[in-house]
C-alpha cells in the first residue's frame, strides 16, 4: 500500500501561481510513476501531469503545457507541481495517484493503483 496526502492548494488570482505537494508513505516511493490530476465539478477526470520514478521523464496535457511543472523528490518521497500562470479553467480539485510500472507514462487515470485525496484550488478572475 501507498498512502498519498496532497497539500498546497487554494485560492489564488488569475495569473498567480501554486505549487502542490504530494507526500507519500508505505512502499518504496521509488518504485512508482506518479501522475497529477484535476477534475472540475460536472467535468471529467483531466490528466495534469506524470512523472517517471527517476524524474527524468515528463508529460504534460495540452492545456498545462508550458505552465505547469512536475519534479519529484525521493529522498522526500514528495511529489510536486508547480503552477504558474494560473488561469479560471485550472480550478478543481487536484489528485495525485501512483501507478506501479515505474518507467512508463501512463495516462489513463484507470491504470493507477493509489490515490490522494484531492486538494482544492480555486482561481478567481
């Protein structure tokens, strides 16, 4: 098992920034990718954001692309996400999850075997 707990969110200004943590606990963080996700009330599961266990791997949905950044600290077994430019659109409730195939992207939210609770964020216009 894997317990996840996210922190960081809010209510912040159009064009502001936010940066999200994710700390883990259980099994060895390093065996896992981790994803970031948001979903906005009557709206679907988003893809954020996925990072492999090294870090060196990135992906970003199209509409954070440029904006959002990914890192991970193992040493920490936290996992952020940095949030510039932060739009109207970006409020929802984000999720971090764990997906057990360490070096591969996996962006269905289906294939992730543990999530966080979810921390709000709000952007006002």
């Amino acid at each position: 098992q894997v317990q996840l707990v996210e922190s960081g969110g809010g209510l912040v200004q159009a064009g502001g920034s936010l940066r999200l943590s994710c700390a883990a606990s259980g099994r060895t963080f390093s065996r896992y990718s981790m994803g970031w996700f948001r979903q906005a009330p009557g709206k679907e599961r988003e893809l954020v954001a996925i990072i492999t266990w090294d870090g060196v791997r990135t992906y970003y949905g199209d509409s954070v692309k440029g904006r959002f950044t990914v890192s991970k600290d193992n040493a920490k077994n936290t996992v952020y996400l940095q949030m510039n430019s932060l739009k109207p659109e970006d409020t929802a409730v984000y999720y971090c999850a764990a997906n057990g195939q360490p070096t591969t992207l996996v962006i269905n939210p289906n294939l992730y075997d543990f999530w966080g609770q979810g921390t709000q964020v709000t952007v006002s216009s």
